[in-house]
C-alpha cells in the first residue's frame, strides 16, 4: 500500500510506503531533492569532520593553555607541545639553548665591522678566487666587493684607459666557433675587439 505526498524541495508528488514515513523517511521524491536539504548537508560535513578529527589527537600549549590539535607522530618524536611557532619561543628549554649559545658574547660595533671584513673575500671559507659566471660570460672580483667581465678587464688594461658604456667588446671566436661557452670565456686579447653597440648587434645578425 502506498502513500501520496509532497516533496518539500521541488514540490512534486511521489508515492511512498507508510513503513518508510515511520522511521523518518520517504519525505523526498528523489535522491538529488533531499542532497539540496539542509538536514542532509549537515550530516554530511559532520561525517567528513569525524574522518579528519579523527586523524589528530588535541593536546594544551604549554605556554599559553591554549587547546590545539597535532599528530600522533609529531607527539612519539617529542614535538607536537606548543601551538605555535611563537609559544615555542617562550618555552624554557627554547631560552636555555639561545642563552647558552650567546653566553658572554658581548662585541662592539668596532669588533662587529673588523670581523665583518676579516670574512671577506679571499679571507672568507667560500671564497673561490674571486672568478664568478654570468651569462657564460666570467667575472673577476675588484676592491669594493664588486665584479667586472674578465674581457673589459683585459680590453681596459691593453688601451690603458676605461671603457665607456657604449663600447662593446666582441669575441671573434679565433679558436672556438661564435656564441659558444668556450668563445665567451677566451678573453685573450687576439680574440677581443672593440666595436660599438651598433655594429655588434648588426655583426651578429649577419652571422645569424
């Protein structure tokens, strides 16, 4: 024996047995009218919010007595007490090992600078010689802690004079084909030549 009714969501009429209505049930037409409910989406976010709660334990900061969820994991390897990145930091564990570390280290603005330069450049543990790498191109460190292109460098100290911006420097590719690694690194003077912005782009668009 069925029943007629109403569909509360999109209100067509449907039939439904009375067993169903007895256990709260039959009050849709279909699947998709009781999805759009407000019933049925609270208990599906109830449902999803079990799965995800369930994968953390909640534990209170040490710091702060703030409650805060964390992994079981992070619990057996001894982290997982604070909630924060800041709560840790005013734990007494945290402050006993920056106090140690910065025990009777009290320098001068003088000492800072003088140990500032006894770390720089060939005084300094990374320090590789003062040759960098731009571009394919090699770069030599000059006082001032600054870097200069090895072939300007070389150019400069065969005219004796410095260059300008707008002159360029050229590598003929003597022994190393044009545009490869090797020609850009062959600063020797045979290989360089002096040329304007201009012509050096105009050079290598014939070459192209």
């Amino acid at each position: 024996m069925t029943i007629i009714r109403k569909c509360p969501t999109c209100n067509t009429k449907f039939l439904t047995y009375p067993s169903k209505i007895k256990i709260g049930r039959g009050k849709h037409c279909s699947r998709r009218c009781r999805r759009h409910t407000n019933e049925s989406k609270d208990k599906i976010s109830k449902a999803r919010k079990g799965i995800i709660l369930s994968m953390y334990t909640f534990r209170k900061c040490i710091t702060c007595n703030k409650q805060f969820r964390t992994f079981p994991s992070k619990i057996k390897i001894g982290h997982g007490k604070c909630c924060s990145h800041e709560c840790r930091q005013f734990t007494k564990k945290h402050r006993k090992n920056i106090s140690k570390a910065l025990e009777g280290i009290k320098r001068s603005k003088e000492t800072r600078r003088k140990s500032g330069i006894a770390r720089k450049q060939e005084k300094h543990y990374n320090w590789k010689g003062g040759r960098a790498y731009r571009r394919g191109y090699i770069l030599i460190g000059i006082p001032g802690n600054k870097y200069i292109f090895e072939h300007r460098l070389v150019m400069e100290k065969h005219l004796g004079r410095p260059l300008e911006k707008k002159e360029i420097i050229h590598h003929k590719g003597i022994k190393y084909p044009i545009g490869c690694i090797e020609n850009k690194r062959d600063n020797r003077i045979e290989n360089l030549q002096l040329i304007s912005r201009g012509d050096h782009r105009r050079l290598h668009c014939s070459i192209k």
